[in-house]
C-alpha cells in the first residue's frame, strides 16, 4: 500500500497538507473522513491516528498526526524544491517560526471566526453573544495586523522572495473567515496582493479545488440533535 492521506478538506490543516501533496505531485490515496459525522471518532480510524484527529498519513506501516510534521516530512520524503522548506538555516527557522506562532494566535482566531460568525448561527442555531463575536474579530484583525508587520512586511512572502509551508500555512487559515463573509483583504492591500501572489504560486484551479468545500459551508443544512450533541464540547471552547 502506498501513501495514504486522511483528510477532510473543511478542516484548514487538511487543506494545506492537500494542496502541497498535489501541487509537489506526490501520489497519493485520499482517505475522506468527515469531521461533522464524527468519522474521526471511530475505532477504525483510531487505529490510524490515536488522536482521533486530521490530518493523518499513512506510509505502509508508518502512522504520522499533526499537519506541520506531516507537511515536513512529505517535504522532505519527496525532496520538494527547497522553497517550500530551505536547506539554508536561517531561512528554515524563518519558516519554523511562523508554523510555531500560528497555532495559538492566527488559525486560533480564524476558526472561532468562522464558528462563531457562521457556522454557530446557520448549521447549530446557536445564538452568538454579540461581545463574544467582537472580541473573536478584533482578536482576528491584531493577528492579521502581526501577520503583515512580523511576518510579511515587505516581502514577496511571508519569510522571502519565494513560497513556503509557512505561506500555505496561513492562506488555508484564512480562507476559514473568508468563507464566513469576513472582508478580511478588503481594507489590507498588502495582504491581498500577498493573497494573489500565493494563489498564482499554488496555481488558480488546485487553490480553488482545495476551498470548494470550505466556500460553500454556509450552504450545509441544520445539524440535527445527535449532531449537535456530538458537537457540544466544541460549542462550548469555541464560545469562550
């Protein structure tokens, strides 16, 4: 057996692991497991990943969680060109830096974004404090603002001239709050030419297929009550 990958292509992590896999042409058999059916909860797919979380890989008996140390390890398996992950130290830490940053600062305020503005109104029926959501979106606007400041600044990217893990990092995490009718490129220039520049590197047809499923979550129907009750502890961390 070859490769495998277990993704759903709602979850953020699983769309920077695909478009990586498929724009690099590293073969593959994609393993679809919905998160809103609690697919990753099941005793089979935790003999894949213990964690009971996506994405996951599958290497013939080897078994590999987190979504950095499997863009990383592709990277490296596969010998991606050198932009995506430099040879060169302190470019590397460069990259390493915005992957060690943006698990508790960006992705964390745009996945709340995205719950809290649409996911919770539209598919739980959950009414958001107004307050809640405020502070969620002015959380959002001070991580996009060190996103251009520390990180981009005025480069073509965000840690040089060329693409990396770290830009497909974070243009996954943002197309979360886009889906949600966030304007979050339309008062930042520097950041929607940033935009532009990565979808042009990632190739127009691959970006747009990878955000499919996000785009359209608004269209999902209402959970219903067993979906909601597997979803309580979410609904719960995600309106604090």
């Amino acid at each position: 057996m070859g490769l495998e990958l277990y993704l759903d292509l709602l979850s953020q992590p699983c769309r920077a692991v695909y478009i990586f896999a498929k724009k690099n042409r590293i073969p593959f058999e994609l393993r679809t497991v919905e998160l809103l059916k609690g697919q990753h909860r099941s005793d089979a797919f935790a003999q894949v990943n213990p964690l009971r979380k996506v994405p996951a890989l599958k290497d013939g008996e080897f078994t590999l969680a987190e979504s950095v140390a499997i863009l990383l390890y592709l990277s490296r398996k596969y010998k991606a060109p050198d932009h995506w992950y430099p040879e060169d130290l302190q470019a590397r830490a460069r990259v390493d830096e915005y992957l060690a940053w943006q698990h508790t600062a960006l992705r964390s305020s745009c996945t709340r974004a995205m719950w809290q503005k649409m996911m919770f109104p539209v598919f739980l029926g959950e009414r958001v404090p107004p307050e809640t959501l405020a502070s969620t979106l002015a959380e959002l606007d001070s991580c996009l603002q060190l996103l251009e400041d520390k990180f981009l600044k005025d480069q073509d990217f965000l840690t040089g001239p060329h693409i990396s893990v770290a830009d497909l990092v974070a243009i996954t995490e943002l197309m979360h709050p886009v889906s949600a009718g966030c304007q979050i490129f339309k008062s930042r220039p520097k950041l929607a030419a940033w935009y532009k520049r990565v979808e042009a590197a990632v190739g127009e047809d691959l970006f747009q297929e990878a955000h499919a499923v996000v785009m359209k979550a608004k269209d999902l129907p209402p959970a219903d009550t067993a979906m909601k009750e597997m979803l309580k502890p979410l609904v719960q961390v995600l309106l604090r």
